[in-house]
C-alpha cells in the first residue's frame, strides 16, 4: 500500500508540470478626445477595417503580415465588424505596438 505522502508529492509533481505559468502582456489603449488641437504638420492616416476574416486598409483588402509593412507611422483608425472577436483585435494591437510616431486609436 503507498503512504499518502507518496500520492500527495505525486499529485503536486503532475500539477506543477502540467500548468503554465505564462506572463498576460498589456496592451495600451487611447481615448479619442473631442475639440483637440489641430497639429501643424499633417499627419499619415490609416484607415483599417477588421473583421473575423478580413483586414482592409483604404479600402484595399490586405493580410496582417502585409499591414505591418504598408503602416508604419501616422495615425491608424481601427473600426470593427460586427463579427470580430477581441483575440482578432489584440492580435492587430500587438503587430502595432511599439512603434515608434504610430498613433492607434480604435473606433466604436
């Protein structure tokens, strides 16, 4: 017969190498303001419309990998199908981060 400690590091063995412990990474998002200055100089713009299974900039259809390299300073508005789930919209959010005079501002 085993003795209960055996089972017990057993079951804390099977469960420490069975789950992840993974980091959730943040993603900023910024609020349109209404009555904002107007800037001097004029700004690239983007328009993108995301769905479940289409991606269109300026009324083009394009993939994610090819928007990363049309879009790369400016501003980028993102308006939203009635079909996308929020795991499509991180995952343009995160093609788009970090870069740098890229501003994202996300549509309702």
């Amino acid at each position: 017969m085993t003795p209960l400690i055996d089972v017990i590091f057993l079951l804390l063995l099977f469960f420490m190498l069975t789950s992840t412990f993974s980091k959730y990474a943040e993603i900023e998002l910024s609020n349109a303001t209404a009555g904002g200055a107007p800037s001097d100089a004029p700004q690239d713009r983007a328009f993108i419309q995301l769905g479940a299974e289409r991606v269109v900039l300026n009324g083009a259809p394009i993939t994610l990998e090819e928007l990363t390299e049309q879009v790369t300073t400016g501003q980028v508005l993102i308006s939203l199908d009635p079909d996308t789930t929020a795991q499509r919209l991180v995952d343009l959010l995160v093609l788009l981060r970090g870069r740098e005079g890229l501003s994202v501002l996300v549509l309702e």
